[in-house]
C-alpha cells in the first residue's frame, strides 16, 4: 500500500493508493522526503514549532510517544507555520506525524 521514505528521522507515508479497508501487502518505495517537514528548536522544553515545506490546506497532527501512545491530536487548516505547546509532556523522545495531501510526514523531536 502507498509507499515510505526514509531520510533523517523523517518518514513520508503515500496513502493515495490505499484503500482504507484493505492496506495490502506491497512493499513501500522509497521517496526523498528530507527538508519537507521541520519542528524547532528541538530538543525542546514548552513549545515546537511546526513547518511544512508543501502546500498544505488541511490535515491533522499526532504526537506519539515511542510506544505509539498518542499524546496529541489537532485537525488544522494551515501548517505554514503552527506552533504546539509540549509542556505538560515528560521529557523524552517524541513523533509528530503531520497528515496532508494524502501523505503522512513524521519526524522525531526531544522534549527535554
């Protein structure tokens, strides 16, 4: 189903393809996602700020720790520049997963 890419931390899922009853079995091909997606500063301590690199008129953010808990989940309506208070979050390490245009874009960040 779709396909995957991996760049420095930075994984692009394509879901166009995908039917979202039958995922399949193919295997991912690979796509150059680096610089699409940015959180800063990272590591960080209150706040991360969000930029996407492509056009983006809606979609949704997920933060999940590394067990896949999610710890955050907002419907958006533009991500050129988004800002998410992770305060209240331990410290460790996180994902954020941006879905848009029929993508999926995650990227590792600290909370320090």
């Amino acid at each position: 189903c779709g396909s995957v890419s991996t760049t420095d931390s930075i994984w692009v899922y394509s879901l166009a393809h995908c039917d979202s009853m039958n995922m399949g079995n193919s295997v991912p091909t690979l796509i150059d996602a680096a610089g699409i997606l940015k959180i800063f500063p990272d590591p960080a301590v209150s706040k991360i700020k969000i930029e996407l690199s492509e056009q983006v008129q809606c979609g949704a953010v997920m933060i999940t720790d590394l067990t896949g808990r999610r710890c955050y989940i907002q419907t958006m309506q533009h991500f050129s520049d988004h800002e998410i208070d992770i305060s209240k979050l331990p410290a460790g390490m996180y994902f954020l997963s941006v879905e848009a245009n029929g993508s999926i874009y995650r990227k590792r960040f600290e909370k320090i």
